[in-house]
C-alpha cells in the first residue's frame, strides 16, 4: 500500500487517478481548489481517501497540505503533479497577464509543490514524482505556444530534478497525453487570448476551430490512461517519459525525424564552431 498526493483531482487525469490508486488499494491525498466535488464524486471511498482544498499558486497552502497528508498517513510515495491550466491563442495574441497566469499554475504550482514534498521523499529515500506535461511539452504547435511553454518548462527541470533525485532513490516521470476526452478543452480549463489577430486565422484560428469541433470526442481514454500511469510507479525502474496515446505517439515520432534530420543537414555547420585547437584534436 502506497500513499499517493495528486493535485488537480477534482476532474479529468486527476479523479481517474485517484479512482484506479483506490482501486489498487493505496490511500490517496486528492487535492483541489474545492475539495469538496472530490468527495462528491467518490462518496464511497472512506478512511484511504482525504480530499484537501489547495491552490497549488499558494506555495504555504502547499506546505499545509503535504504536512496534513504526512500527519494523516505516515508518509508520501506518489507525488503526482497534475494541476494545470491552457491557453489557446497565437503568441502573439497573449496577453502579459494571461501568460503568467498559465505560468503561475503550470510553471510555479508545479514547483511549489515540489518544494512541499521533496523533503519528505528524500527524507525516506524513496517515491516517486510524477509530473504531468503534454505531447505539447514536446512538440509545438499554432496557437498553443504559451502553453507549449510552461509544459516546455516542465519537461526541462523535471528531467534535471530525475538526475539529481535519482542517488537518493527517488523516481522521477514524466507523463506527456496527447488529446484525451477529458474537460481540457472547456472554458473551465481552458483560456482562450482575448485578441484574434487576423493574420494568424490560418494557424491559430484554426486550432480555435479545432479544439471546439474535438471537445469530448478526443482519441483518448482517461480511463486506461490513469491506469496506465498507476501501472509505471509499480515498476521497477519506471520510465523518465511516458507517452500517452497513439496521436503523441505519432506527433512525437514526426518531430524525431525532423529534429535528427536537422543535425544531420547541418552537422557539418554545426560542427565548424567549435575552437581550432579542439577541432585539431
């Protein structure tokens, strides 16, 4: 048995992983802006689940929260950081305010609560930090380039916060979905920038488009994705990425390609930069 702290468990990623953690028998901290629809949706989960109100943008109300699930359950093994927030629109188009407010959640929570818990999983020597990004961690695209951002952000301290957790026995994933038929796409997730720019109609007004024609009917299943991510922190040796879903898959493979076909058009340029004295050697 396991005790598992995930924020964001009020919808989405976030209450399918705390259903499939009870459902493997671990108690779960679930974490919420309101905790109280946690409680409604799992009515029948008794003493294993505690449902917590925390916004992950008040790092003191993070430190409150893991020291609660510390004082109810003995320890922490799970940590997964699943509280996030979109923005649909062109770079351009993005606000100063609506930008960090993304960061604030995506960027910042994430490391709040990071701050929160690593102690108590170095303290113990072991757990696990699950960090979840998105096939948008990984691959850019029109009209979610501020949100590609943050999630940027995510994959390059989380795969330095893997190497520097790993001597002390502490696992680090990191979870990239691509699009799942989940809430994401609704206004209580997502955010759209307030000015369209004509120019980017082709690119960014697109994936407006887009993103209402897919909402809820996404290729993916949220359901086998938190089990999916369950099943990883039972391994081993889990994985530093885990892709989820055939169209990450795919859009991960293309950028790849693209990205060794680069190095190798332009090695040579690449490669000129270097010193004499090193080049000689």
């Amino acid at each position: 048995m396991k005790t598992w702290f995930i924020t964001g468990a009020a919808r989405g990623f976030g209450v399918e992983l705390v259903r499939a953690a009870l459902a493997r028998g671990h108690h779960v901290v679930a974490t919420a802006r309101d905790s109280a629809r946690i409680k409604e949706l799992l009515p029948d989960a008794g003493d294993r689940l505690l449902a917590l109100d925390l916004d992950v943008t008040d790092p003191a109300a993070a430190q409150r929260a893991v020291g609660t699930a510390v004082d109810t359950f003995g320890r922490i093994d799970v940590v997964v950081n699943n509280a996030g927030r979109g923005l649909l629109g062109a770079v351009e188009e993005a606000s100063d305010e609506a930008v960090r407010a993304v960061y604030d959640v995506n960027v910042f929570g994430t490391l709040n609560v990071q701050r929160a818990v690593l102690p108590v999983l170095r303290a113990q020597r072991s757990g696990h930090v699950v960090n979840i990004s998105s096939v948008g961690g990984l691959v850019g695209s029109p009209g979610w380039g501020i949100y590609n951002s943050t999630k940027f952000a995510v994959e390059g301290f989380t795969e330095a916060l893997s190497r520097e957790l790993d001597p002390l026995g502490v696992h680090v994933t990191l979870v990239e979905p691509g699009y799942f038929r989940t809430d994401f796409l609704d206004a209580s997730s997502l955010h759209t920038a307030g000015t369209e720019i004509a120019d980017y109609a082709g690119t960014a007004g697109a994936m407006r488009e887009t993103a209402t024609r897919v909402n809820h009917s996404q290729p993916g299943d949220p359901v086998k994705a938190a089990a999916a991510i369950v099943t990883i922190t039972e391994a081993p040796r889990p994985p530093l990425r885990l892709l989820l879903g055939s169209d990450c898959v795919a859009n991960v493979e293309t950028k790849t390609g693209s990205l060794l076909a680069d190095i190798e058009q332009w090695r040579d340029l690449s490669l000129s930069t270097d010193h004499d004295d090193v080049a000689a050697a």
